[in-house]
C-alpha cells in the first residue's frame, strides 16, 4: 500500500528523500517530446534558513503563507540546473540550454521579478464579462481593470508558470498554473501540487499500469492518489480565489458564478 504522509512537514521531507534518490539512482536523461532533459549526478535540494526567508520577504514586499516557508526552508530549489536538450534534426541544428526548475529565491531575482510581474503584464488588456459591460474607451477600461486587479492575490513563483497563491496568509493556499488567459488550478495546496509536478521523479510509483491481453496500454493513478486529489477536489467548494477564479473555467461546482459562458474580450 502507498502510504503518503499528511503531516506537511513530513511530506516535504519524504517527497526531498525520494526525489534525491530518484535523481541519484536513476539515468540522467528524461525524454519528453522534442527534447530532453539531462540532470547532473547527486542533484540536490537547497534549503532556505528562516533568517534568509524573513530577508527574502523584505526585500521582495512578499508573505509566504506558512506552509510555504515551510517548502522553502526544506526544499526550495535544486543546487544545479538541468540541461534542456533539442536535438538536431534535418530542419534545425538543435540547441542546448539551462533550465532551473523550482526557482531560487537568493539568486533569480530578475526571473522572479519578472514573474511577479507577469500576471498583470499578461492580463491587463483584457476585460471579462464577469465585471459587467466592458467600458466605451482604453482610458475607462484601464481604470476599470486596475479596480477588479486590486483585488487579487500576490501569486509568488514556484517554478516555470506555477504559482503559490500568497492570500489569505494560512496553510492549503491553492497553487495556480498562469499562462496568459489560460489559468487553472494545478493543486488545491501546496501537497497535491508537488505530488503532480514531481511523480516523474518520485522512487514510488503513483499510477498502477493498466493491462490488456498481458500489454501495457494506458496508467491509472493508484486509490490512494485519487482520494488525495477527491478530497481536495471536495474541500475546494468552499474556497474562493479573488480575481483569477474570474478566468478559470467551472468544473465540478468551482468557482461559483452567475454566467458559466463568455469570451474574454481584449481591446
């Protein structure tokens, strides 16, 4: 039986064993599509200490919810990069370049700065139905969106275009995928997001290999997975999101709304 801690701290560090095992165990290449990853031998996760988590709130005029330092004091980022591989083919030569994963918050500043920024950079041309009608000129549309923008949540980075939603300032704050329009919900907290962003990395397996006539044909997540994410699922009735729930399609009842249709509008 797969056991899963609950107990947050010692979730974090069970999925730090397994992924530093995995990585020291394991061939270093990861194939995925076009490309490739190569990750260095003995790659390791790096800590914050809480005086350097207090410095990075200061200097970034951030909160990291609890459960949030608690992954950054740790796990917080990887001691060295991947390498992202293209290889060559007859129309192009190929390239090779760094990759950082989980972002560092004591070196990446201008990465995490422009990540920061970036939801507003993305979002603010847009109008949604959801604010009522969309105002007759560009100068009444940016006031009007910079009213509905105050009133979401500091989305801090975690890696790529994932998100740690900073408010309210308690533990199971949801992590968002934000890529332009296209925003989702990728964990309904910080636990069921590692499990989907690491289970390639993971020692243990999370899915259970679906048979037919003795061949592998598709996986399926293991029950207790499943009931990790149900639960979730069903806790998340009761959440809201101010603001990016606006972007994010319904599903299962979330997030509550009047009109479940409506294109988003860009001037």
């Amino acid at each position: 039986m797969l056991h899963i801690p609950e107990n947050l701290t010692d979730f974090l560090y069970w999925i730090k064993e397994q992924t530093e095992e995995f990585w020291r165990q394991n061939p270093r290449t990861e194939p995925s599509h076009s490309y490739y990853r190569e990750w260095p031998a003995g790659i390791r996760w790096v800590g914050m200490s809480e005086a350097e988590i207090d410095r990075t709130e200061a200097t970034y005029n951030v909160r990291f919810t609890p459960d949030h330092r608690e992954f950054l004091r740790i796990m917080h980022a990887l001691d060295q990069p991947y390498t992202h591989v293209e290889p060559a083919t007859a129309e192009h030569p190929g390239e090779r370049s760094q990759e950082i994963l989980f972002y560092n918050w004591l070196t990446d500043e201008t990465k995490i700065r422009r990540c920061l920024a970036q939801p507003y950079k993305d979002l603010h041309q847009g109008w949604l139905p959801e604010w009522g009608p969309k105002p007759a000129t560009e100068e009444e549309r940016a006031v009007g969106f910079a009213r509905q923008f105050s009133k979401a949540p500091t989305l801090l980075p975690l890696m790529g275009h994932r998100y740690m939603v900073s408010e309210p300032l308690q533990l199971g704050n949801p992590v968002l995928s934000v890529w332009g329009f296209d925003i989702i919900v990728y964990g309904w907290n910080l636990r069921s997001y590692l499990l989907k962003e690491l289970q390639g990395y993971l020692l243990v397996d999370l899915f259970d290999p679906v048979l037919e006539e003795g061949e592998v044909v598709d996986w399926e997540e293991k029950p207790e997975i499943t009931a990790i994410y149900q639960a979730d699922d069903a806790a998340s009735l009761s959440r809201r999101i101010p603001f990016y729930e606006d972007y994010i399609q319904t599903w299962n009842g979330w997030p509550p709304r009047a009109s479940e249709d409506g294109p988003i509008t860009t001037s």
